[in-house]
C-alpha cells in the first residue's frame, strides 16, 4: 500500500511539474513570439528606408504610440476576464474635446486633467455596471457606448477641432521632453510599470487572470467577481481618458473624429501580445510588444511612402491572423490537458 501511494504521489506531483511548464511555455512562448515578429519588423523596414533606425524617428514611434501603450496595457486586464472594451477610441476622443473645451473656457490645466480622469471612471462605471451586474455582454455594451461617446464628441463640436492655446503648459503633456525623452512615453512607462506590477503582483491581478479562466470558482472562493469585473472597465475608462488628454496635448487641438478605429489597432496590440481572447491567460509585456509592432508597421508603411490608407488594411490582417492563431492555441491547450 505504501508503494502505491507514493507511485501515485509521484506520478500526480509529475504531471503537476509537467502542467506548469507547460502554462509558462503557453504564457513565454506568446512573448518570444511577438518578440521575434518585432524584430523581423524592424529588419524589414530598416532595408527599405534609411531613416527608420535614426535615434529621431525611434523616439518619434515612441512618442506617437504611447496613447496606444496606455489603453493596450488596460485592455489587458479586460480581456483577460473574457471581455472587451470597443469604445476606447471614442473615449479617448470624448477626452481629447472636452479638455479643449474645458481650457477654452478658462478652466485650469490641472483640474480639466483630473476631470477628465473623472470622465474615464464615469464612462466604466456605467459601461462595467451592465456588464458585470446586468450581465449583458461586453461587446454589445461597449459597441453601444461607442456610438453613443462619439455622437457626445460630435454634439459638443459640431465637427470642428477646438484648438488649445499653444502657451498653455497642458500642452506641456504632449509635447515637452525631459533628459531627451518625450514626455508621453515617461507617462506611458510609469503607466505600463503599474500595470504590470499590478496584474502579476497582486490579488486583483490573480482575479483578473481567474475569472477569465473560471469566473464561478473565483465566485466561490469568496472574490467579489462583479466588483473586479467593474473595476476592469474603470480601469480602461480612465486609460482611454489619459490617452485623450495626451493627444489633444500633443497635437494642439481636441477633435471629435479622433482615436478612430482606435480601438482595433489596442486589440490588434493586446492579441498579438498573447492575451487570450478567450479570457485566462494574458501578459503586459507581451502586449506592450505588441503595440510597438502595430506603432512600427504604420511608421514603417509611411516611410516606405506608401498610401496611408494601406495601414488598416494590415492592421486588419494582423489581427484576424492573431485571432486564428490564438484560437489554434487555445484549442490545443484544451486537448492537452
């Protein structure tokens, strides 16, 4: 009896070590992956044009991605749950024109920016409200709340940008550079550090990852599943306000068709990254390598002066091979275990 116990200890503690090597090559092996896309992306780009890995243009992909960085590294967290945020572009739009309008009217520079941040939680606490305590699915909240926070960008504009005072230190946000770095990426840095301390971390990260895995047993492990879902949509909200805030900062100006098919090039970033869509498994560092990818391929196209309107055409390509891929993967995690 002995014996067979402690065969059967030693097979059940073999193919516990043989599942969690197989969960860090799932979870490592989406990381060398994208990474490796990356830098056969910069290869490429660097053959057709000599400006490419000029120390300028390096730091201008930075500077321009880092709205993309900001929103990607939250949209993590809401996929990983199983769910989706689309209204992220409108969002940031929504930002973008109201902190024009805010300084227009004499409101200063700081409070628009914390008001704006008050927007992002606003906008996820309704939008998380029907997703995790009405349980309507996160696609179509987020797909109403879309054209709804556009039409509200378009209502207060009238179609018009409204421009900001270039004197005005807000636009200090978008445009000043500290020790040769743009400000937007020291933002988006700090940004991504939070996030990824937090979602590898912490409980809340743990939850995150366990209710995209197996929502009910987190349930009955006594995690307030619906709070962090809630939470998960704030989270997005005031990233997507941030990244508003830093685009009318840098560009000058709010515009309501801002951030347009924005929210596809985040969930190009994120899926490419690693994340499954599927909820469960998902990775900071893997998206954040997936938003330079998608930074560079438009930066890329531009400079190999091809048409702008090209750019969309790949982005849409990346993400439907991203998806077939994680679909291909999922499905053979699940047939493994």
């Amino acid at each position: 009896m002995t014996m067979t116990s402690s065969h059967t200890q030693t097979g059940q503690s073999t193919r516990m070590r043989k599942a969690r090597l197989y969960d860090k090559a799932m979870a490592n092996g989406g990381i060398v992956s994208i990474a490796l896309f990356f830098i056969a992306v910069c290869i490429f780009f660097s053959l057709f044009t000599n400006v490419f890995l000029t120390a300028p243009n390096l730091l201008n992909v930075v500077r321009q991605s880092a709205p993309l960085l900001i929103v990607a590294a939250a949209m993590t967290f809401v996929i990983t749950t199983g769910g989706i945020d689309l209204s992220v572009g409108s969002v940031l739009a929504l930002a973008a024109t109201l902190s024009a309008a805010c300084l227009q009217v004499g409101i200063p520079w700081p409070l628009t920016v914390l008001l704006m941040l008050l927007l992002g939680v606003v906008t996820g606490l309704i939008q998380g409200y029907f997703i995790a305590y009405e349980r309507i699915p996160a696609f179509i909240v987020t797909l109403a709340g879309l054209s709804v926070i556009r039409g509200l960008a378009l209502l207060i504009t009238g179609g018009y940008s409204i421009p900001v005072n270039p004197e005005s230190p807000f636009t200090a946000i978008g445009q000043a550079w500290f020790f040769g770095i743009p400000a937007p990426a020291l933002i988006a840095v700090v940004i991504l550090a939070a996030a990824y301390v937090t979602f590898n971390e912490t409980p809340f990260g743990r939850y995150v990852t366990g209710i995209g895995a197996n929502a009910e047993a987190v349930r009955r492990a006594g995690v307030n599943t619906r709070q962090v879902t809630l939470f998960v949509y704030v989270i997005s909200g005031v990233a997507a306000s941030i990244a508003g805030v830093i685009l009318a900062a840098r560009l000058g100006s709010g515009s309501s068709n801002s951030g347009q098919g924005f929210e596809l090039d985040v969930i190009a970033a994120v899926v490419l990254g690693g994340t499954s869509l599927f909820g469960g498994r998902g990775s900071v560092v893997g998206t954040v390598l997936g938003a330079l990818t998608v930074a560079v391929i438009a930066n890329g196209l531009i400079l190999s002066h091809m048409s702008p309107f090209f750019t969309p055409i790949v982005t849409g390509v990346i993400i439907l091979v991203a998806i077939w891929l994680n679909f291909r993967l999922f499905k053979g995690a699940v047939r493994s275990r």
